[in-house]
C-alpha cells in the first residue's frame, strides 16, 4: 500500500510539472488552452487520492499494532474434557523433618578442612582443592571431608565446580567436584 501511494504522488507531480510547463510555454507550445488546465486538475485529484489512500495505511497499520497478539498454541483445536490423567509413577518421600545433627566427628573434620584451607590458601588467588588431597594432608577419610566440604558450601565458605577427568594439574578425583577456596 506505502508503494502504491508512492507511485500516485509521482505520477501527480509529474502532470504537475508538465501543466507549469506548458503554460510557461517551454513545452509544446501548440497544445490546446484546456489541456494544462486539466494537467493540473488531474494532478490534484491524484494528489488527494495520494492522501485518501496515506491514511487509509496509517490507520490499517495502527489497528494491526493494537490487535493483541494470537499464540497457535493458546487456540483450542477440539475440547479437553476435565478428566484425572493417572500416572504410574509413584514418588516416596521419606523425611524426618529435621536437619542431620552434626556429631562431633563431623564438627572436628569442618574445622579440621577449613584449617588446612586456610593454611594453604594464597592471598588474592582462588586455590584449587580435591577431596583426595585434603584427605591426605589432615588424615581424615575421604567422606568425612568431603562432607565437610559440603557444609562449607553450604555456609559460602568454599565454591565447587563439576569434573571430570583430570584437572588443570594433572590430578583427578572420583568425587565429581573440585573445591575452590579463596580469600581476597
């Protein structure tokens, strides 16, 4: 439609152009006394179709940006009686309500592993951590530490991202994280 409207204004300013051409008699000067006159009126009947059609698109523009938009997938294709959907998936949830109490076991290994963090941290740097090396620094088994490391994280005092494989330094864990402890 803005297309069309273009080439009705060009086709009025061209009759426009040719009608003061002709009555400034630079353009055929043997041409008949009625004609540039009708040139003109041509031109300004185009001129206010131009404008007819201009605001015609303006207004249909305006009402397609005002319709709410329809999803496919919110149209209803056939009804959808209410009827129960049973599912043969059971889930058991089992829980006393109450968080693990701490033993002192698991209270010395937290205290042992956050000492040995700080010991060995670097100032300014996030240190890099697995759960078989610090098991072997405070001689604590494996799952107490890593237990430990739970609880830090639990607390924000240490960070843990997913491996696998081998670390950026050669060694590997088959706990499946990596621990970060930094202190800036």
């Amino acid at each position: 439609m803005a297309a069309l409207v273009a080439v009705v204004l060009a086709m009025a300013t061209t009759l426009c152009g040719l009608a003061v051409a002709m009555i400034k008699g630079d353009l055929w000067k043997a041409a008949p006394y009625w004609l540039p006159y009708a040139l003109f009126a041509a031109s300004v009947a185009l001129y206010i179709l131009a404008a007819i059609l201009g605001v015609l698109h303006f207004r249909r523009e305006q009402a397609t940006k005002n319709l709410p938009a329809v999803h496919q997938e919110n149209k209803p294709e056939n009804h959808i009686e209410n009827r129960p959907v049973f599912e043969n998936n059971p889930t058991i949830i089992v829980s006393t309500g109450e968080a693990p109490a701490s033993t002192p076991e698991s209270e010395r290994a937290y205290s042992a592993v956050l000492a040995f963090l700080e010991r060995t941290m670097q100032r300014g740097r996030a240190v890099m951590y697995f759960v078989e090396n610090i098991a072997a620094a405070t001689h604590l088994p494996e799952q107490q530490v890593f237990n430990a490391l739970q609880k830090l994280v639990e607390d924000g005092h240490v960070f843990r991202s997913p491996i696998e494989g081998v670390g950026t330094d050669g060694g590997s864990t088959r706990w499946g994280h990596v621990y970060w402890y930094a202190h800036f």
